[in-house]
C-alpha cells in the first residue's frame, strides 16, 4: 500500500464526521463593525425576496429538484430543552459563559423542515446560522450543467451557516434536506453582538474553519487523483463506521442511500456505481437487505482502497 493511498484512508475516515461545522472560509473580525451597523434594525430572519428571476423552495415545500431557501418560525415550548442543547454542545459556543449562552437560547428559533426544502441555495445571501437538532441535510455544490457533488450529510449537533457574519456574501453550498429535520437557527445580528461581548466566538470559529478547510483540500485532492472505485469504497466505509449496525451477517448501513447519492458522494456516475456495485455484489461484498446496503465482507472492501501503480 502507498503512502499516498494512506493518508487518502485517513482523509477519508477523520473528514466525513458529524462534528463538521462550516461551509466557508473564515472571517475577519474586521468585518464586525460594519455588519453590525447595517443590522441594528434587522434583528429578525431575512424576509426580503431571493433572486428574482429564479424558482424558490419554500418551508413545507416537497418540491426536491429545486433548492432554494426559506424563513424560520419563532420557537415553541417543547423545542426549549432542545435548543439549550445544541447551544451548550456547540463548539463555537466554547467559553462562553452563561449568561453569553442565555442570550444566544433566548434568541434561538427552530422549526420542522419537510424532505426537499432547503436552508440555502448556492448564490444566495442568507442572515442566519444553522444548528442540525435532528433529521439530515446534505451540503453540496452543484455545476451549471446540473452536476452535483455532496459534501456531507449534516446530522444532530451539526452547524453551518456561518459565512453570513461578513455580511451578504453569497453561498457557495446548497443545504437541503435529505431526511425531516428539526433546525434551530440564530440571526446574524445576535451572532455579532455575542461576538462583541465574547471575542472567544471568532477565535473559536477561525480555528474550526482551518481545521474543516484543510480537510476538504485533502478531500478534494482524493477526488481529483484516485480512481472512483476507491472513492466509493472510502466514502462507504466512513458511511459504515459512523452510521453502521452490526449484525451476524455483517455491517448494514444504517442510513438509507441511493446508487445516485453515491454517484453524488464519489462524483460518478449513476451507472458507473451500479457496475462497481453490482461487481462487488457478485464477489460477495455486499448486498441489498430492503432499502439497504449490508456489508458482508468489510475486509475485501477495505481491500479496495488498494491501488497498483501502472
């Protein structure tokens, strides 16, 4: 085995992790003082029309092939304990103290976004950040030609959203959701203002997203230089050992995928999955059990990551 090929198994196992935080690059706290200004008198989620011109995905919206973003409700009761959670777990949180975290639950909203509906949508300007309470949503980018490639899959106890600190800059990622989820969010002038108060947020942010940036230059050198047979079988074996359940038979992911959200994942496509899948089939690698793929020789999948120098 290469070294190269090594260190793409690491990159593969320690970049696909629920504690993923970010979608862009960092801030400048420069910054701070000007999007605080404009937002004095806009303390509630922006509700000003998205790109005219385009199709929209509204909240309760089960329209899956256009993705597009939507506002948020003001919390309800039985969320509360819901949203002191997710808020005192969170990394950009570190530090601060209690009566900074008051201010951020008091704040906080959440509501329950339906399949297909999206947070945000490549191009677009957004003022709030987002925190996954449960269900799935799935980051990716997306080509005027209608490829797509997923990021990740955003699970409970993830966050995203933060690009909208340095003001109205676009997103560079589409988040919609993949499984109903509950999605706690947090305006952007809260965010500023807890950042006055605490400049422990910047610090906290500006090191999560150079450790998540390097991660993703590491990803995406494995998906320029490493055959999609490799690709796949790294990205399924993450998959199995974050959301796998073993059983006497094997390891059965647990989380319900298509050959096309592979396709996504590994950037191939559909049909090239379904060979590779379906060879691996033949060999005894695996299988379908309903909806879902059973591992049934996860050591000759690993096998997979090796490749032979021409």
């Amino acid at each position: 085995m290469y070294e190269a090929l090594s260190r793409w198994r690491l990159v593969l196992r320690s970049f696909f992790r629920r504690h993923y935080r970010n979608d862009q690059w960092p801030w400048l706290a420069s910054h701070h003082q000007k999007a605080t200004q404009r937002d004095q008198k806009a303390l509630q989620p922006d509700e000003s029309p998205h790109n005219v011109g385009r199709n929209h995905c509204k909240p309760g919206s089960s329209d899956t092939h256009v993705i597009q973003p939507s506002l948020f409700l003001v919390c309800n009761s039985p969320f509360v304990s819901d949203i002191s959670n997710m808020i005192s777990r969170c990394s950009w949180f570190e530090g601060i103290p209690r009566e900074g975290l008051e201010q951020l639950i008091a704040a906080a909203s959440i509501k329950r976004w339906p399949v297909g509906s999206c947070l945000h949508t490549t191009g677009e300007t957004t003022r709030s950040v987002f925190g996954v309470s449960s269900g799935r949503v799935r980051l990716s980018m997306s080509s005027a030609l209608g490829h797509e490639f997923t990021i990740i899959d955003l699970e409970s106890g993830a966050w995203t959203g933060h690009q909208c600190l340095i003001g109205d800059q676009p997103r560079m990622l589409t988040a919609q959701v993949i499984e109903s989820a509950e999605i706690l969010s947090i305006s952007r002038p809260v965010l500023l203002d807890i950042g006055e108060q605490y400049p422990v947020l910047y610090r906290n942010l500006f090191h999560t997203e150079i450790h998540n940036s390097r991660r993703f230059y590491e990803l995406t050198g494995g998906m320029l230089f490493y055959p999609l047979r490799v690709r796949l079988a790294g990205r399924l074996l993450d998959l199995l050992e974050e959301n796998g359940q073993v059983m006497d038979t094997g390891v059965m992911l647990e989380t319900r995928l298509s050959q096309n959200d592979f396709a996504h994942l590994a950037m191939g496509s559909r049909q090239r999955v379904n060979k590779i899948f379906r060879e691996w089939n033949e060999r005894g690698i695996l299988s379908m059990e309903g909806d879902n793929y059973l591992v049934t020789d996860i050591e000759n999948l690993r096998l997979e990551l090796e490749i032979e120098e021409e």
